[in-house]
C-alpha cells in the first residue's frame, strides 16, 4: 500500500479539542481558626482532635498550585470563633462583579455571612446584596456558563433560588439533594466548564436525576467510592481540575475527557465536610 493510504492509529482517532485554561480570580480563608467543635454534617466528629497545623499546611499547597497555575488569590482574613469561615466558598456567590450573600442555615455559622459582605463592601463592590431567605455561597449556587444550578434539600431554602435569579437576571435551576453525606451542592457535582459537569447521581433525587441527564447527557459519573471522598468538590479552570488525589476513578474520567486533574490533599479539612471547592470562592468579573 503507498504510504499517502497509510492512517496511522493516531490520526484516525477522534480528535478533541485542546483544553484551555483560563486565569481566574479566587477568594479563600486561611484555616488559622479551624477545627471541629460541633457538629452540623455526617463527616464533623468533634470527638476527633484537628491537627491544626497539617490543617493550614494542606490549605497553603492549595493556594501556592493556585498561583503557580496563573490565578490570583485574595485572601479574607479569619475570625476567632468562626472555625468553618476556612470555607469560602460559602460566603457569597458572585456573578458578573454582583455579590449574592451568604446567610448560614446554622447558628454557629452564622456571622460568617457579614464578614464576607464586609469584605466585598470594604474593596469596593458596590453591588452587594443581602439575602432574605437562606442560602450558603457557591456551596448550594454553581454557575455554568449564563445559567446557575441551585441546589437544596439540607441548606439552602428552595425560595432562595428565585431571589438568586431575580438579583443575577439569570436562569436558576434547583436541583434537591437526598444524601445527608452531600448537603451541599457543590460536595454532589462540579463544574467542568461553561457546558460541561461531573456528579454523583445517587445525591439527587429522581426528579433532579432527571433533570441533570436532560441538561448535561454526557456528563461525568462518579462512582460511590469517588463521591465519599469529596471527588466532586473540586475546581476546574476549562483545563486542570482540582480535586481530591483519592478520587482515582475521577481521575482516570478526566484525563479520558481532555483534561488534567491535579490531585490534593486536604484530607484534615475534610474533617469538617470541605475540599477543594468549598476552600475556593471565584471572584467573577
């Protein structure tokens, strides 16, 4: 046969579009304060000791392989008694330069809320805006793309979704959590990218189920086992995906897709019920 009629393996592949990362802005909360002294989620055992320092040594590798892939990070500065204020992306949802606040379902987080507001107003952002109904940040407020997946069933109340979409002007999408384990969204699905997500199935109930399998058909599906070790609270820049480095099946999906995961280690905030993602609030322009 000519060699202008040989079709090497490699060029008869499908070919997949590079993956291109884009520089973001993030927020985050160094976990000077943290530990465990009350229990509002299955994963909080107060009964277990914190090492504190491991604690602020995880979270400072975050931020430097934050830095070192070309994003910015501002940091909020921690306040005595707030021990989750570590997880900053709680604090707020923002879109567009607008600032949705956070207000906690739970007392002892609930002067998390000002704090961060005070934050945004202090570096001034003038459209802030404090919430009636109860929402917690970009734990249960994922934007994709020009839409906003809204998660509840443990936190957030449901009518919090509609004022998110009246303040942002753009699509909301509730979605109800059912596994106590993932009471936040962002512990049961990550965003991959403008059209593009990753969750756990099981976590929803089946209306949402449904509504997931409509919207994104060929999303990423964990497994139980990536799931349980917060696989999904992870952070996606279009290219490199943040997330735990136990979550080897997730892992093993995303370098299938295109992109790079990067495995972390932040198995003592995980103490807590928190990863990647809920240590990380974008700061969108």
């Amino acid at each position: 046969m000519p060699a202008t009629d040989t079709i090497s393996s490699a060029a008869a592949a499908p070919l997949r579009e590079a993956r291109v990362a884009t520089p973001r802005r993030f927020l985050m909360c160094a976990p000077r304060h943290f530990d465990v002294t009350y229990s509002i989620n299955p994963w909080m055992d107060p009964a277990k000791p914190v090492d504190g320092g491991l604690a602020l040594a995880q979270w400072t590798s975050l931020r430097d392989l934050y830095l070192s892939l070309g994003h910015t990070v501002e940091v909020i500065e921690p306040l005595p008694g707030l021990p989750d204020m570590v997880f900053a992306a709680n604090g707020a949802t923002v879109v567009d330069g607008r600032v949705f606040g956070a207000r906690f379902r739970h007392v002892e987080r609930t002067a998390e809320g000002p704090a961060y507001l005070d934050w945004f107003t202090a570096r001034g952002y003038r459209d802030v805006y404090w919430p009636e109904h109860i929402n917690e940040g970009e734990g249960d407020l994922l934007a994709v793309g020009r839409r906003i997946l809204a998660g509840s069933g443990f936190r957030t109340d449901p009518r919090a979704h509609a004022e998110a979409q009246e303040f942002f002007g753009l699509p909301v999408i509730g979605l109800t959590l059912v596994d106590p384990r993932f009471y936040h969204l962002d512990t049961a699905l990550a965003v991959l990218s403008d059209d593009e997500v990753m969750y756990y199935p099981e976590a929803f109930s089946p209306g949402s189920r449904a509504v997931l399998r409509e919207l994104f058909p060929d999303a990423v599906l964990a497994t139980a086992e990536d799931a349980e070790v917060f696989g999904l609270n992870a952070l996606s820049d279009g290219r490199h995906v943040l997330l735990p480095e136990a979550a080897v099946g997730l892992h093993r999906k995303l370098r299938e897709r295109g992109f790079e995961p990067v495995g972390v280690d932040l198995t003592e905030l995980l103490r807590a019920g928190g990863s990647v993602k809920c240590c990380t609030l974008e700061l969108r322009p």
